[in-house]
C-alpha cells in the first residue's frame, strides 16, 4: 500500500545531534543528500515537519512548514499535549521518524506511536545510531512490530505517485536526480 501524504507526518528527533566518527563517510553523504531533499517534503506535499529535541539543527529556520518542540523529551514524546494536539488537528494515521540516536529515542518514539495505533515508518537514511552495531538489531526488533524501513527518497516518490499527480512526480523526480533542484 502506497503512502499517503494526506495522511503523513514527519518527525525527526534530535536531528542536530551528531557526534564526529559515530557514522562511516557513506552513511554521511547519504545523511546530507537526504537532508538536501526535505524543503520538498512542504514544497511539493505540504506535510508538516516536526523538529522535537534539543538538538535543533542550523538549518531548521530555513525550511517552510517546519513546526519545532525544542523542549520536548523524545522518550516523553507521546505525553507532549503540543505534540499529541499537532497530530490530533490533523488527519494524520501516517508517521515517518528520523533523528538520533536511533537505537533510543526514535526506538521508543517508534514503538509508543505503534501501540497508539499510528502506521510508523522509520527513515533509515535520516537516522543516526549512537553505536553502529546496534543498528540492524533495532530495525530488525522495529520490524517484528510492523514498523517498516524506508528512506525519504522512497518516501517522496511514493507520495508523488500515490497522488496521481504528473507535476508532483514531476518534481520528486528532477529532485532525485539532483536535490538541489529548484522546483517551480
């Protein structure tokens, strides 16, 4: 089943957290690459990006749609009335969760928003894990409750096409090939 973005909200936890060496230079480019893509989650889908944590990165105030709970516990997340009212507005069943550290705070974020019911979905490439050897061990225990894996570059294209929509596709498309395209 295709992900809908009328129905779809973004979280990264932490996103500004980082920690020289913790990920090899592959996983690196791919964060920044990933990162690159999202003025595109508001721009072509108008889905709400939450910031939650005190890791509030540089690039924060420079996307649209951007909605930041700086003083929010991730481990606390499902007990935030600010949170809690930002989904309960809108039609959102949908969660994508990113940030660091992965084998924690977006674990248990995770799995509290599949006991409440929430489709979950983790962004692998937006996900950062304090020990990299922990990581598949947490995607896999994920798994083992419905929580799948994806990446935000597969998120996009599956929005676009679950919208029927040539433009939107359109777009994720030249943003695939090159993030830094400016899109009309």
């Amino acid at each position: 089943m295709l992900a809908d973005p009328r129905r779809s909200r973004l979280i990264l936890i932490n996103p500004g957290r980082t920690r020289p060496g913790t990920i090899s230079i592959d996983r690196a480019v791919d964060r920044q690459e990933s990162l690159a893509l999202l003025p595109a989650v508001f721009q072509v889908f108008s889905i709400t990006l939450n910031l939650v944590g005190e890791h509030e990165p540089s690039w924060a105030g420079q996307l649209p749609g951007v909605v930041t709970i700086p003083d929010a516990d991730p481990l606390e997340l499902w007990h935030d009335a600010r949170f809690i009212a930002s989904l309960t507005t809108s039609n959102t069943s949908l969660l994508f969760l990113g940030g660091a550290w992965l084998e924690e705070d977006v674990l248990i974020a995770a799995l509290e928003g599949a006991k409440l019911g929430y489709d979950v979905r983790i962004l692998a490439d937006l996900s950062m894990a304090r020990r990299e050897a922990d990581r598949q061990l947490v995607l896999d225990r994920l798994a083992l409750h419905g929580i799948l894996t994806t990446t935000l570059r597969q998120t996009l294209l599956e929005w676009a096409v679950c919208l029927g929509c040539p433009i939107a596709r359109q777009n994720v498309q030249q943003l695939l090939i090159d993030p830094r395209t400016e899109l009309s």
